[in-house]
C-alpha cells in the first residue's frame, strides 16, 4: 500500500511537473514562428511566471516587441522617403520639379570648374492653354504626361528633364563634344516628337512647343545667367513664331512677352 501511494505520488508530480514544463514549450514555439512570419498582435503567454518558462516567455515578448519597434522605424523611413520623393518631383508627370532642378543646376555649375560644358534649355507648349479651354483640365494633363513620357525618350542618362510648372519643362543636357550640335539635334527632336499628335477621348491634339537654349560656361557660369539667357531664346523662339528653337545670342532682350 505505502508502495503503491508513493507510485500515485510520483505519478501526479510528473503530471504536475509536465503540464508546468512542458505544455508551454509549443504555445512558446507557436509564439515564436508568428513573431517570424511578422504576427506581433498577441502578447506572448506565461510572462507572468517566476521560473526558467516565465524567463523565457518574457525574452520571447522582448522581441515580439523589438519586432514591432523594427516595423514601426521601416514605416516611418518608408514615409520619409516618399515625401521626399515628393519634395523633387512633380507629382502629376513624375518628372524632376523645380527644387531638383535647381539643386541639379548648382552640382552642373560646380563641375565648370572642371572643363565640364552643358546646355540648359527652356521650354514651354505653344497653344496649351487652348486646350485646357476646349477639352478641359483632365485633357491638359494627359497631354502633359505625354509630353514628359516623349522628351524622357529623347534624352541620355546624363541628361535631365524637369516640370518647372504648368506647361513649362527645362532640360539640363551634358555635352560630350559640341555643344551648339548637341543642342541643336536634341532640340529639332523635342520640336518635332512634341509636333506629332496627340488622343484623347478619340480627339486628336496637336500643339508644338518652343524651346530656348543656353550654354555654360559661354552663356554664364551662374544658374541664374544662365536660366535667364535660356528665357531670352525662348521668347525669341516665341516670336519668331513658336514651334522651333533658338539657342541665347548676345543681345537678345524680351521687348514683350509673348501671349499663349
């Protein structure tokens, strides 16, 4: 009899002592592979125990914590990095906007001092307005982005495409021999591609576009030098009678501005 209580005994402590150890060890297993899989919702069981299954649930719930601190920081770069992304970019063409441009035009000016040479070119789409007033704002956005999707086309990978605002873009194009060559067969490229017509709705589109070009270091050394002298071709592109280019000559003045 004293034999068989000390079996029972044994029997219920091992019960005991089973249930205490060893039925925590899947639920903390299964803890585990959801805080793996990224499943942090549900606070890990048994951290309120004073022993080794306790000691180890409160290290499993540390890094279920972890874990989502480490989401929350991925989140947080993830925004940071799109509104910068918005800060540099046009958010309807996607192209470069005007804060990259000018901080593009600084870098391009900085590298004068190496022998570099480059063209800034100014354009704007002749009779945009019509459009906008004949088909509707939805219409001159698509135009837009066309437009931005053909010029991209057209350049190098050394080469930069901006949306300055409205129907206005500027071109930063790094020169590897010529200059004046180089300008002028990128811009008969812009003129002629932008020339070709454009759907929407099952309505054809034609615009042309007007372009302006200065060189650095011939036109200036300075970004606004050479912003304003590309301004000056093209206004003289503009009355010359739009859809063409001209590069910036000594001497150009903007006697009126030009009317869309």
């Amino acid at each position: 009899m004293a034999l068989l209580a000390v079996l029972i005994a044994t029997a219920l402590l091992v019960t005991i002592l089973m249930r205490q150890l060893f039925t925590p060890v899947p639920v903390l297993i299964r803890s585990l592979t959801d805080i793996a899989k990224n499943q942090t919702a549900e606070s890990t069981p048994y951290t309120d125990r004073n022993d080794e299954i306790g000691r180890m649930a409160k290290a499993i719930d540390a890094l279920r914590k972890k874990v989502i601190e480490r989401e929350h920081l991925l989140e947080v770069k993830d925004e940071a990095l799109r509104f910068q992304h918005l800060a540099h970019h046009d958010e309807l063409t996607k192209l470069p906007n005007r804060v990259q441009l000018n901080n593009a035009l600084k870098t391009a000016v900085n590298s004068l001092h190496q022998g570099d040479v480059f063209n800034i070119m100014l354009f704007d789409l002749d009779h945009f307005k019509a459009v906008n007033d004949s088909l509707g704002h939805a219409a001159g956005d698509a135009l837009l982005v066309e437009v931005s999707q053909r010029v991209q086309g057209l350049l190098t990978h050394n080469d930069l495409v901006a949306r300055l605002g409205g129907d206005e873009f500027a071109i930063i194009q790094r020169v590897m021999h010529s200059a004046s060559s180089e300008a002028k067969v990128l811009a008969e490229a812009i003129v002629s591609t932008l020339r070709e017509p454009y759907q929407f709705n099952n309505q054809e589109i034609n615009i042309g576009v007007s372009v302006g070009i200065a060189t650095a270091p011939a036109d200036g050394r300075n970004s606004h030098d050479l912003l304003r002298h590309a301004d000056l071709a093209l206004y003289a592109a503009k009355a010359k009678g739009r859809d063409r280019y001209m590069l910036y000559a000594a001497g150009m003045t903007m006697d009126s501005r030009i009317i869309e």
